[in-house]
C-alpha cells in the first residue's frame, strides 16, 4: 500500500485562522469558473525518431494516463489522486486531488516532451495547476494587509486532538517575515504564487469553494479547496474533520468550524491555504529538466513562459525555509527571542507553508506562517540546486539566490546527519519540539539546535516507517549527483543504494521492494566540522512489498545513480523492476498490485475517551456538513462522509465491518502511475540501448603488492603499498590486522593507532571496487611497535557503575550500566556471568542469551581501553530468568516503534483454544512505561499493569483467528517489553 494515512500537516493557525496539509487542487466542473478548453484527450506522439523498448512503453503508459476513458482525470482535466473513488490516505477520497499529483503531472509531461518534442503538453498542465491549484487573485482577496512585521499570531500545537481548540497567545513573540518585501518588490503583488495542497474534484463534500468562484458556493459549485488535518501529530486521517478553505460559516458549527481547530473571543469569516513544499519543489525539478531537453531540442522558447512561472514559484517557495513563527532557530521555550532577518530561516524544505486572510476586505487582515517541523523526505535539493545555479530558474527575490544557495548546502548536511549505519535516512528534525517550543529530553541529538525526530510531524502510522519516503527523497539527490556530479551527493547515494539494493528483488512475478522501516537510536549531534558516525543510529526493514509507486521512484534512483557512477548493479535492478512490473502487474489502464485494507476497520471507530481512536469533537459542539451528515461527539470518520455507502466498493467494505474478510483493491493512484511511466522514460533516455544491460561486474581487483611500514611509533603503524587495477576501477583498500578488518583507505597508505609498544602485529591489505568485489589479501606484513618510553597508557578505565537488568524471559538477560571514563579512550565492555567472559560490546548494553529458566546468574562488566587496560570489575547484579510458562490457549507478538520518549506497538494476538464472544488481553509494563493512546481496543492502564478489552467490533474472537491492536506510549529512557501476556486470564505464549 502506497503511504497508508501518510500526509502533510499544517497546524496553520494565525491572526484568525487554521491552515492545512499536504499539496494539490484539482478542480471540477467549477461553475463558477469557465471550463478548460480541452479536458485530458487521448493524445497522438509527435512524429519523432523512434526510440527503444523502454520509450515504447513509456508512450503506452501516457497514452493510458491520458486516456479520458481511463478515468485518471477529472471532464475539466484536473489529476485525481486515484482512478478508485473508495481510498483512504492523505487524502481521504480518491477523487479529490493534491498538489502532489500536479507535480507529477508535470514530471509526466516533461518526459513526453523529451520524447516526442511536443511541450504544449506541458505548458497545458502548468496552466490547468495555475488556474485550479494555485489560488488566483480573486482566492486571496485581503493580501495587502498582510503586515511582515507582525506575520501571524502564536497558537500551539499539540499532540492528541483532544487538546484542541488552540487558544491564540498574544503574548508569545512572533519575529518579522524578511522575505514579504521583496517578493512584492519583485513581482509587483501581494499575492502567492504556490499550490494550496488539497482539492475536491468532485465537490464530494459540497462546500463547493472554487477557484476563483467565490467562497463557499456549496453542492454542485464543482471543484472545491479543501483541508483535513489540523490537530496535532496523533489525528490520522480517520480522525479529520474536513473543512472548507475559505469558510464563511454556512457549514460547519456557528463559527463554520473554525472553532475546532482555534480558540478565540470571536471569529471572523476567512480564507486560508496550506502549501506542501514537497510539490512545488518537484514541480520545479521537473521544470529544470524540461528545459535542459527542450533546449537541446532546439526548443527552448515553446517553454520560456512555464520556465519562469516555475521561477516564480520557487521565489514564493522560500517561506518553507523559515520557523512557523519566523522565531531563531534553536528555539526551546515560547518566550525564545523571535527572529531578526534571516536568524529565523533553518533552510530546509519544511512541512508546510501557509497563508490566510478575512474574506471582508472592509476590515481586512492577513497572515503567513512557516513551519517549524523538517522531514528529510520533503528536502530537494534538485530544487534548491536548480534554483540557485540555473540562469532560467534563478527567481527574481533580491535574496532568491543567495537562500537557495544556503539551502542546498543545509540540506545536503541534513541528509548527512541523518544518515544511519546501514544507509537509510531517518526522520528529521524541529524548532518547536511538541508543537510548542519545548525543551526536548535531555540527551536529544541536535541539528544546528534543532531536536530530532523520528517520525516528525505525524506518528499515527510514523511519517518515517514508509520506505516511499526514503526513495522520493533519495531521487532528488540522484537527481543532482546525476546532473552536477556533487560529491556530497554521490557520498550519500554510494551508502543508502547498496543498503536498498540488499532489500531489494528485482525480478519474477515475486518481485519486491521494501515496504515499512524500524528505526533505533539517534544520529550524532550534527558538528560540521567533524560529522559523527551514528553508529547507534540503525534501520530494520521490517517488512516488504509490491507497491508500484515505490518500485517506479527506487527504479529511478537506482538509474539516475548508476547513469553518472557506472554502476550495473544498480542499473540491472531498475531494469529488472521495471521489467517485472511489466511482466506482471500490467493491467487494462495502468499497472496495479493488490491490496488488503485491513485499516478500513477504522472506518467506524468512535472515541470512547479522549486517549483513543476516533474522531474528536469537543464537547457541546455540533455542526452539519453541507448534505446534512451531523457533527458532534461520539461520530465515525464514516458519519461525516456518507455518501461512501453509495460508492461501488461500499458492499465489500461494510462485509468487513460485519465481520468479513479485510476488502482487496487494485488501486491506480496518478502518482504512482506516472512514476512507473517516467522511469521506463528515463531508462530509454539514460540507458539509450534497447534495453540492454551490462554484464554485472564480477571480476576482482588485482592483489595490492609491496606492502610495507613507512613509520613507526610505540603506538601506531603507518603502511604503503602500490595500488590495484581492476576492469572497472579501484574504489578502495580494506586493512586487516591480523584477521581484524582494522580500517579503509581510498588511498595507498593507512595508519593503524592504538597499539601496544614492543609488539609484533601482521598485516595484509584487500582491494575492492564499486560492485562490491574484494581481492585475495596481500602478502601479510609483520611490523613491531617501538619501545614505549614515558608515553605508554598504563591507566585503566573507571569501573562500570549502575549495572541493572531492565528486563529478562525465560533465557535471557538484557543488561545495561552507565559508561565508564578512560584518560585516552574506553573501547569496549567486557561482561561476565559468574567468572566467565560471555562477551564483548562496544555500548553500555549487552543481553545474555541461551539461559535457564528459573536460574539465578551473577553478572560483572569490565571497561577497557586501547592500550588493553582493563577496569576492576563493576559490582555483581544477581539475576534470576524468569519461569517456564505453561502454554495457555494464546499466543502474543509484540513489536516496537521507538523514538526519543516514545513509542508505538504493535500487538498480535493469536486465539489457540476456542472461539471467544469477548476477550481481555492483559500484561504488565517493568521500566514505567505509559499507554497514550491504543486502537482496535479499549485500553486503560493502572499503576504498571495493562489491560485492552476487545472494541465492540472486534469481540468475536474464533479458534485459531487473530487481532491486531496498538497503542502508542511514553517511556523515560529505556523500554523493556513485556515478558507475560494473559488472554481472559489464562496465559499466553509469548512469540
């Protein structure tokens, strides 16, 4: 599944006002506004050379795209996020659309210029963007009271939506917009050029909010700007309330529904629009590219107009590079000084950026924000790259250039801080740690002052467990590795591809990509100066899948990449995606796979308290959407959106909410459907060989010969040798001492440090190339330190202290103890049980397995350091396992999200013994964890015990069936899990 509820938040509050999420307007019918000329025809190839097999199935993949009778776009030519009408994601309806599919649109059409020569393609789609989902003049009326001195005013965000309404905080300090002045100086007006995020198509909802059409002109006005999310990183999407853009308080409550989201004496009526950076910036990307072919082409002039729009577009874009209140970054309380110029500016693409105003232009006001929350998902520096670099794309801002230019170094440093052990990119990072300007833990690792995140900005699922998230990213810097060479670029991509590719199988009917991600630790605290390793940063593919979309954007990675370094592995792999997918997943209109939507569960969840699942509505509060569907406490996502019960896919979904079987879909999602499409294009265009592929690079270095010590000390070794060759080339050299790999070096030298004087070592040397193959060892070379002198370590490390067991089963035990202290370096532990080594760990953790049940261990720690000094012991902890369990008629799989402080997990029940009409899981907590929110049960929490009572659709529990429940919840620091489950009392097995 593609992003199950991923999304974009904007907890867009100012002067008035709340703003929303993600990117894209599609439009409809707007009877308002006058129709397109044309409306998506099916449209015939330029006459063109003709290109291989790769660009055949490319132009079969648009003509299916543009095909009216497909269904991918609306009668007026408006992207829908999907084909299916019956889908819930970030957008919660398949016909409405987002900037994110605009953007792809117009990455789609860029391709076909490039391979017809035909650009009227493209500069229709920018033009049916700027007219539906970018919000004309007459959308954001009050912009010229806008005041940059006095930008918006502070509300904080929280992290359940119970919390909400906001109250507005004039007291809290709000710094200057520094941008406002010249962007009207530039482009002589006070409006916004970028894309609101959200649109109904269909006008579903009937607020009927149409471009340029007035405000809310209701059922039938056609397409209609939109928002959902606005409460906090713990409403998904099955917790929204929808809402009009521009709301003029003819739905809703008696404040329209203002009054959900903000608190306020009074509340005036108001327009207001959410950005999604991510889109626009791709939309830019695309454009840059578009202009390099068409130039080529000799084309350049059929797209200058759209080039510059896209310039225009990346001016505006630069409110994304700012704190939500333009405040310093480094922020950690709401009485932080706000900024002054561009101290509020962390350059990054953040989440969101917004803008609003009265729709009374008699008493006129107007507001902008930023935001404070970075994902690495949403940086492109393509973009910024394109935007600082390229003569047709550099934006007219006074200070355009210069931010760009700032922001492709912060956010290649971004990626860098982020980047784990095994290669892949973890969450992001804040200025306004829960929303409010907080002060993070302590301990938190830190990005030019900001804290980091996991899963930054929403956590129901984790923004970050989404593999899709790592290749949309991980495209754009192999994008710019491709087009600029950027050394930062490759050094990224040299690591996160080999880690992608061992999780990859690119081939047969099986093919599969890695779906969702388990995230530990943190990175390093950034020093640009000298980056840290994140050694105990690390990334799990916990499971994998056959998402299309994803596949089409790894393909395109792993192209883009292996085009500029020659690398075939990577090359075979985006062919044999491509090709299995073709193979396989083909279909009538598209390409598809099938999905099982057991989420669709949620459908009709209520709150029962304010720590659950469901949709909140405070107390007191009723309104009605425009077909009459009510609002207040106790209703379903599904009692909002009614009209879901005539959707074709209604019966097979409320089988399953009676019981049935999870529904199947074979979703055509417009985003996924162009990224298959474009990269079948990009492989004819980069690859311009019919579709053949190098033989995979097998042959390894030669042997590195002439191995010998160029110096000595007591405490280190300096090696020569003379370089390998190899087919292909040498991109390094592996050193072993002994049979201990002790470094690598891109060079002919290494020093090795950390020796013991008077010591005899042997070495051997290995080199390797770029598709992973490594030489026979050189000839060993035995070097012995010189004498020690005065200079020899002789002082062992502190002893380990606070050891405790935080948990333990039937045969094992997890130990941890503070770190030890060394005058040179601690280089590991030592852990005994009884008198007996057991093993070794370079962290303050290590857990001993293969015990007895019911037996008692005794367990020491040992530091030591470099020179081989050993710590006295710590003090013994006496442990004992815990007792065989009789198994019981139950079996329970608990796993775990972990982020600083908190944590979601999951919870697989398996029903061994006889069907059950109700069931009570129980289970007890050992480091002070608390449950804060659960689904798919009614949890509640005493003391350190746990109990989940099933959910009134859930009850009937049958011999051998399963439930899957969760919680999300908060720990101080460490978070054992439970050893002991019970099911209506009797144990279970625990597995």
């Amino acid at each position: 599944m593609s992003g199950l509820t991923r999304r974009r938040v904007a907890w867009a509050v100012s002067a008035l006002g709340v703003s929303s999420l993600v990117a894209v307007c599609g439009m409809q019918p707007a009877l308002a506004s006058p129709a397109p000329a044309a409306a998506a025809p099916a449209v015939a190839p330029a006459a063109i050379e003709e290109g291989g097999e790769y660009q055949k199935r490319f132009l079969e993949m648009y003509q299916d795209i543009k095909d009216p009778a497909n269904g991918y776009f609306s009668p007026q030519g408006i992207p829908y996020h999907s084909v299916e009408t019956f889908i819930v994601e970030a957008p919660d309806y398949g016909h409405e659309t987002t900037s994110e599919a605009y953007s792809f649109w117009i990455h789609l059409e860029s391709a076909y210029g490039e391979a017809t020569g035909d650009w009227k393609p493209l500069n229709d789609a920018w033009a049916t963007m700027e007219r539906y989902m970018i919000p004309q003049a007459a959308d954001q009326p009050t912009n010229s009271f806008y005041k940059p001195s006095a930008p918006a005013s502070y509300a904080s965000e929280f992290n359940h939506p119970s919390n909400y309404p906001s109250a507005l905080e004039s007291g809290v300090s709000v710094g200057p917009d520094p941008i406002a002045a010249e962007l009207k100086a530039a482009h002589g007006t006070d409006d916004i050029y970028g894309m609101h995020w959200l649109a109904d198509v269909d006008n579903v909802y009937g607020f009927g909010a149409s471009p340029g059409a007035g405000c809310t002109n209701g059922p039938g006005a056609g397409t209609s700007y939109i928002n959902t999310f606005q409460r906090g990183p713990q409403e998904s999407v099955y917790e929204t309330i929808p809402q009009p853009s521009c709301d003029e308080f003819e739905f809703g409550g008696k404040n329209g529904f203002l009054d959900l989201f903000t608190k306020d004496a009074s509340y005036a009526k108001q327009w207001k629009y959410t950005n999604a950076p991510d889109a626009d910036a791709r939309a830019i990307d695309a454009i840059y590219w578009a202009n390099q072919w068409a130039g080529a082409q000799g084309k350049a002039s059929d797209i200058a107009g759209t080039v510059g729009k896209a310039s225009k577009m990346g001016d505006y874009l630069r409110y994304a590079l700012f704190d939500k209140y333009f405040k310093k970054i480094g922020c950690t309380s709401k009485s932080c000084a706000a900024g002054t110029g561009k101290d509020s500016a962390h350059y990054l693409l953040s989440w969101y950026y917004a803008w609003g105003g009265a729709t009374d232009s008699s008493a006129g006001w107007a507001w902008r924000i930023g935001s404070s929350h970075n994902h690495f998902g949403y940086q492109n520096p393509m973009a910024a790259w394109a935007l600082s670099t390229d003569a047709a794309l550099k934006p007219k801002g006074a200070t355009a250039v210069s931010d760009w230019s700032k922001s492709l170094e912060r956010q290649l440093e971004f990626y860098q801080w982020l980047q784990s052990a095994d290669g892949g990119i973890a969450g992001g990072a804040t200025n306004s740690w829960d929303g409010a300007y907080a002060t993070p833990p302590a301990g938190t690792s830190t990005f030019y002052g900001m804290g980091y995140t996991e899963a930054p900005v929403y956590n129901d699922p984790p923004s970050n467990s989404w593999f899709g998230m790592q290749v949309w990213s991980m495209e754009r810097i192999a994008q710019l590795y491709n087009a600029s060479g950027n050394p930062k670029a490759k050094a990224l991509l040299d690591k996160w591809v080999p880690w992608a590719l061992a999780h990859t199988k690119a081939s047969g009917a099986d093919w599969a990509v890695p779906s969702t991600l388990k995230w530990t630790g943190q990175p390093d605290t950034w020093n640009p100066a000298s980056p840290g390793t994140n050694a105990g940063l690390r990334v799990e593919v916990a499971s994998q899948g056959q998402d299309v979309g994803v596949a089409g954007a790894l393909a395109r990675t792993l192209m883009y990449y292996a085009a500029k370094a020659d690398h075939a592995e990577a090359q075979a792999a985006a062919k044999g995606l491509l090709d299995a997918i073709w193979t396989n997943n083909r279909d009538s209109i598209g390409v598809s796979t099938t999905e099982t939507r057991e989420d669709f569960k949620r459908l009709d969840d209520v709150m029962t308290s304010t720590t659950g699942d469901g949709v909140y509505v405070p107390a007191g509060w009723t309104g009605t959407m425009p077909n009459g569907d009510v609002i207040k406490p106790g209703v379903s996502f599904l009692d909002m959106r009614s009209f879901l019960k005539n959707d074709p896919a209604w019966p097979k979904v409320k089988a399953y909410l009676d019981g049935g079987p999870a529904p199947t879909f074979n979703y055509h999602r417009f985003w996924a459907q162009t990224a298959i499409a474009t990269a079948l294009a990009d492989y004819d265009r980069l690859f311009d060989d019919g579709g053949t592929v190098p033989p995979v690079d097998t042959q390894k270095p030669t042997v590195p010969t002439a191995l010998t010590s160029t110096a000595t000390t007591a405490t280190s070794v300096t090696l020569g040798w003379t370089a390998s060759t190899d087919d292909v080339r040498v991109t390094g050299y592996d050193v072993y001492r002994g049979t201990t790999r002790v470094g690598s070096a891109t060079g002919t030298t290494y020093t090795d440090t950390g020796l013991t004087a008077a010591t005899a070592y042997s070495y051997t040397v290995r080199a390797k190339d770029a598709a992973g193959n490594v030489s026979d060892p050189s000839t060993a070379l035995s070097v012995t330190t010189n004498e020690g002198g005065g200079t020899i370590d002789t002082t062992p490390p502190s002893t380990p202290l606070g050891l405790v067991s935080p948990s333990k089963t039937t045969t094992s035990v997890a130990l941890t103890w503070q770190p030890s202290t060394d005058d040179v370096a601690v280089t590991g532990y030592d852990v005994y049980r009884g008198t007996t080594r057991v093993g070794s760990t370079t962290t303050t953790s290590y857990s001993d397995t293969g015990l007895t049940a019911s037996t008692a261990y005794s367990y020491t720690v040992r530091a030591k350091d470099a020179a081989g000094n050993v710590s006295t012991p710590s003090a013994a902890l006496s442990v004992t396992t815990s007792p065989e369990v009789t198994p019981g008629a139950c079996k329970v799989t608990y796993t775990t999200s972990d982020w600083n402080s908190g944590f979601t997990a999951s919870v697989k029940v398996t029903n061994t013994g006889a069907a059950l009409s109700s069931w009570k899981l129980g289970f007890s907590f050992a480091g002070g964890q608390r449950v804060q929110q659960g689904w798919s049960a009614v949890w509640s929490q005493s003391g350190t015990a746990v109990t989940a009572d099933n959910a009134p659709w859930n009850g009937n529990l049958s011999a051998g069936g399963t439930i899957d429940v969760g919680f999300n919840g908060s720990h101080t620091g460490q978070n054992p899990k439970p050893t002991a489950f019970t099911l209506n009392g009797a144990p279970c097995t625990v597995g």
